[in-house]
C-alpha cells in the first residue's frame, strides 16, 4: 500500500516536472576520473579497499560512468566475539550509469552488482532531473529497483531472495545570491528474507552455563521506511568559505526512530586549497521487536538483536584537505586534486550488550566503540 | 503520510496557478558565489558516496542522504 | 484530493505553453551604453555604429563561457576586417578572476566590464553565456541563451548573412 502512495506522489510530482516552466538547458556532468583508497577501523573489523570511477561524454547529449569498488573484510565484531568466528571476506560492486540530455532535462539509468560469497545485489534506477523557476530550482525524481539473493556459507542449499523499491524526490533551491537549500524526501519498501542468515538473538535459560541461549534471528518480510532531509549552504565571503548544515528524519514500519544532524565549514586558501570540518550527531530508537535478552526461547513473532536496531547515537567529527595541483606536465587535463579525508566516530549503545566484557545475563556493560574512517584519493578532470 | 500528499498537491498547485511568471530574483550575472567550489553540494561524488554507504551500513536509517543541482545557471 | 490534482495536471496539460527554446529572432533597437575597457577607457556601442556587433556577455566562473571564448576569438579574427565587430561584456563584480582568465586565454577582441551588472539588466540577461547579435542599423536580431557546442556555426551563419544585407 506504501508502494502505491510512493508511486502516486512521485507519478503527480513527475506531471508537475513536465508541466513547469524549464530553465535554459542543463549541462552534462564534467568528465572525471576517480582514485580512492578507503579504510574502515572499528569494533575490531577492518574493511580496506578501493573505488575507481570514471565519467565520460559521448558527444554533446551523454555522459556515462562507471565505478568499481571493493571491500575487503577482515572481522572479529562484537557479534563475532560473543557467539561466531572471525572472518574474512570480500566484497565487489560495479556500477555503470548514464544521462541524457534531452531539451531542458537530463535523464539517467543505471545499474549496480554488489557481489560476496554468500550476498548478491542488484539495483537499477531511473532520475529525471529539471532545472526550473529561471535555473534557481532544481528538482530531481528517481525510482530505483533491487534484487538480493542471499545465502549461507555454511548451508550450499540455503537460499533466500529480498526486493527492494526505492522513491526519491529532491530539491535544491537558490534563495539568495549567497544561499541554497535543499530538501529530500526518500521512501523505501523491502520485502522478503530482510535478516542476516547468520545473526542471533539470545534468550534467558536457566539450564545453561552462560544463563542464557541462542537462537537465529527472524526479521519481518516487509518494511517500509521513509526520511526527510532539510539541508542549506551558505557563502562566506574570507577564503572564498561557506559553512553548511542538514538534518534528517527517519521512521519506518519496524519502528525504528532516528534522526541525524550535520555542521561544516568548508575553507578555500588562495584555490590550491581546500579545509571542509564537520561534525554529525545520529540519534536511533530500537525497533519494535529488537531485544539484547529476550525472557525465554521463541518469546515473540519476531526476534532482533542486530545492534544497527537498537538504540544507539553515534557522533563522528571529520576533516577533509584538497589540494589542487597544477596539471600543466599532462595537456589533457583540466584540473587534479589529491585529497585526504580522516572521520572519528563514536558510537553508544543504550541497549546492546558487550556479552565478551562479562557479567550476568543482561547485566553486561553496553556497547560502545569508536571508528576511524581514512580516505586518500586522487581526483582528474578532463 | 498527509505530508506526501501536501507535496503532491503542491506540485498540482503550482502548475494550475501558471507560475510560468516568476522572474529569477537571482540574475543568471550574480551567480559567481554559487558557481564556487566551497558550495557545491556533491564536491567529491567518490567520497560522498563511500560516506554515505559508512554510515548506512551502521545505521538503521537509510534514504534521504544526498540532492544535486544549485549550479551556476551556466546555459 | 490527489485525483483532483492529476486532473488538473491533465487539462493544463492540454493547453500546456511550451518554454522559448534555445536562440530567439527578434527586431528591436539596442539600447546603447558605454563601459570601461581593460585600460579603464570609456567604450560606446556608437562607436561601432554601422558595424555588424556581436554582443557576449560571459563570467569566468561560467564554464559553458569559457569554453565559448576561443571560439568567439576565431570569429572575431575571420570578420574584423569585414565589417563585424565582437565585444565581451564581463559580468563580474571582481575583475581580477577574469583577468586571470583572460591571461589564460587571451582574446583579440574588446573585453568590456559590466561590474555594476546595468548593461545585462539593459540587455535582459537571462542565462550565462547570453549572445546578442546586432545588424548595422544597432538593431537585435539574434539573441542565444546559454551555449552548447555548434551554436558558433549559428553565430558565423547569422553573422555572415547581417555583414551581406
């Protein structure tokens, strides 16, 4: 039923589109290339790798990119610490999008393959995006299809299949010569295996050692969420600099409440360099069915321990530096920077236990850990 | 839910009100400061993306991450 | 309340007013002004009177306008002799990214300096690049909004045909 309320607003939003006034002509994303290297560290899991992605026109109507991206998975989380083995694993997605540009609006489609041993997904999307009101709105609408297949490395017969649809609006106005804001809405609708095949939730039994049990995980068949992001951009004049903020609500039918803000400040020294700080506060109720101890075996319809369910807050202070280098050495090229990018993260848990720390069943101390988020890459326009 | 169909009404709205009359109060000439790089909303689409594939892989909240546009009115 | 809007969206549909694409023919004076130059003189649309004059107003900021530029320059350096004059009308408060520009990408023609933006509001800007096209009478007869590669073959077609009438 969320499905078809999605695809009424968007279907009457796409009409308006059509039916609005048009700017003069969009343009075409720049041609770029693309070289990033990217390190997570956090709850003892390192997930390393790289992103390559390359955009180009095809005469004046198309541009088409495409990027491949890998995760190397090294984990001992905490999930594998209380009740599993640590793992390695690998992760790889390619992506391949184009747009057209066709009068005033440009059109784009695109696919993506995401593929692990026992995890594979696939997405296609379609977006329209339209400048509109003289150039100082821009609106963009896209519906986006998946596809999962999940297995179990453990079980060669186990196999399970999720979809997934994906409705986005956006918009992105200019209110002065100095400001922009911009708003998004996104509403999602999953349904079919939507748990992890190998997670597990516990439950108080007397009988064991421990004082409690294991039993697998078992998520509802559907979900539907949506979010509401409100963001602005202002221009200062010292550096050139311009500090920015944005916030989102989410909810969704499982019951899941959170919110997440974000401030930066982005500083341009004399166009060789660039400073953008920011600091992100996300903030989450536990779905309805999430419990770190459930009373006893098979206690409700549905079973949660998944800590990305509970309640939890991160806060993450990040720090970007560019610097753009001269490119005269390679005629071809417009321009190249070299970038690094460095997010601490701190993530608390309200009601997610750390079973390793010890202590009775539902007396562990919670959960709690911090991440450092490294990026190094290398940016070529031509 | 009623806020989707306020927006979907909205867009109704404004094309029976004809806004086809609205000037831009921003002149395409006094653009220069929104052409520059600190406000551009997708600096580096790279990296956003890695960030935002970060954090949803964490988080229970997805959607609602990212828009483009704003530009230059170049064209 | 949502069908009603779709059936609105439907019959505006029907009596739906197409946007004013890309380049527009019109006929009307040019109303005259005068702007610094890079050396700071004063320069007047009347000195060019009789000229066939290509109007361009553009920013450095404007990527579509830079592009533009070396392909204005050709044109400038083909009919100059001929009758045809090019003036690039700089929108930017700051003069010095343009200059840095220019320096870049020099140009033969006059670059003038519209930093109190009067002659593009004279002039209607309503997208960056805008191309104004005048005859020998300072009468406008082709404007072009925006640029997208090909539109110089429109400048030299329509340029070509006002130096012949």
């Amino acid at each position: 039923m969320a499905r078809q309320r999605f695809s009424r607003l968007i279907a009457v939003a796409l009409a308006a589109l059509v039916l609005l006034p048009a700017a003069h002509a969009q343009v075409l994303p720049d041609d770029r290339f693309d070289l990033l290297y990217h390190s997570y560290e956090g709850d003892q899991i390192t997930i390393t790798g790289p992103s390559l992605l390359a955009r180009k026109k095809i005469g004046q109507k198309v541009s088409v990119s495409a990027n491949y991206y890998v995760d190397e998975i090294s984990s001992a989380s905490i999930d594998v610490r209380s009740y599993a083995s640590p793992y390695t694993e690998k992760r790889n997605e390619f992506s391949l999008s184009a747009d057209y540009l066709v009068g005033e609006t440009i059109l784009t489609a695109g696919y993506t393959n995401s593929d692990e041993q026992d995890f594979e997904a696939q997405t296609a999307f379609f977006g329209v995006a339209q400048e509109v009101f003289g150039g100082l709105t821009t609106v963009n609408l896209s519906y986006a299809r998946g596809w999962d297949e999940i297995g179990q490395v453990t079980d060669p017969e186990f196999f399970r299949e999720a979809d997934r649809r994906l409705y986005r609006l956006g918009l992105s106005q200019v209110i002065t010569k100095n400001l922009l804001l911009t708003f998004d809405f996104e509403g999602i609708t999953d349904e079919g295996f939507l748990n992890n095949s190998y997670r597990q939730v516990r439950f108080l039994d007397a009988n064991d050692a421990r004082g409690y049990r294991f039993q697998p995980e078992l998520y509802p068949e559907t979900r539907t969420s949506s979010a509401f992001s409100l963001g602005g951009r202002y221009f200062i004049g010292a550096g050139p600099s311009a500090i920015y903020a944005n916030a989102r609500t989410y909810s969704d039918t499982w019951g899941i409440a959170a919110w997440n803000a974000e401030l930066g400040y982005t500083y341009s020294l004399r166009s060789k360099w660039l400073f953008d700080l920011s600091a992100r506060h996300y903030s989450q109720t536990a779905a309805d069915f999430y419990s770190d101890l459930y009373p006893f075996e098979n206690a409700q319809n549905f079973l949660g321990r998944d800590k990305e369910i509970s309640t939890f807050t991160n806060t993450g202070i990040k720090l970007d530096i560019t610097y753009d280098f001269s490119v005269d050495i390679f005629r071809f090229l417009d321009r190249g920077t070299v970038n690094l990018s460095y997010n601490y993260i701190m993530f608390e848990y309200d009601d997610f236990r750390n079973i390793p720390a010890g202590g009775d069943p539902g007396e562990e101390p919670l959960f709690e850990f911090n991440a450092d988020v490294i990026q190094v890459y290398l940016s070529f326009w031509f | 839910m009623r806020t989707l169909i306020l927006l979907a009404v909205l867009c109704g709205g404004l094309v029976s009100a004809g806004c086809s009359n609205i000037e831009p109060w921003v002149k395409p000439y006094e653009r220069a400061n929104l052409a520059s790089e600190v406000m551009k909303l997708d600096r580096n689409p790279v990296s956003g993306s890695y960030m935002n594939h970060v954090h949803e892989s964490r988080e229970g909240a997805r959607g609602a991450s990212g828009s483009s546009g704003g530009g230059c009115g170049c064209n | 309340m949502k069908l009603h809007t779709l059936n609105v969206a439907r019959s505006v549909l029907a009596t739906l007013l197409l946007v004013v694409a890309g380049s527009g023919q019109t006929s009307s004076e040019a109303p005259t002004f005068s702007l610094p130059d890079a050396s700071g003189n004063e320069v007047s649309l009347d000195d060019f009177a009789g000229d066939v004059v290509l109007l361009n107003f553009w920013a450095s900021w404007c990527g579509p306008c830079r592009a533009e530029m070396p392909l204005l320059d050709q044109l400038s350096d083909r009919y100059g002799d001929l009758g045809f004059t090019m003036l690039g009308i700089n929108v930017e408060e700051d003069s010095a990214l343009a200059d840095r520009f220019l320096k870049g990408t020099p140009v033969d023609f006059p670059i003038l300096y519209d930093r109190a933006n009067s002659v593009s509001q004279l002039y209607d800007v309503v997208a960056m690049p805008t191309t104004v096209i005048l005859d020998r009478q300072g009468e406008v007869r082709f404007v072009h909004h925006g640029y997208e590669p090909g539109y110089e073959n429109d400048y030299q077609d329509q340029i070509r045909a006002l130096i012949r009438e």
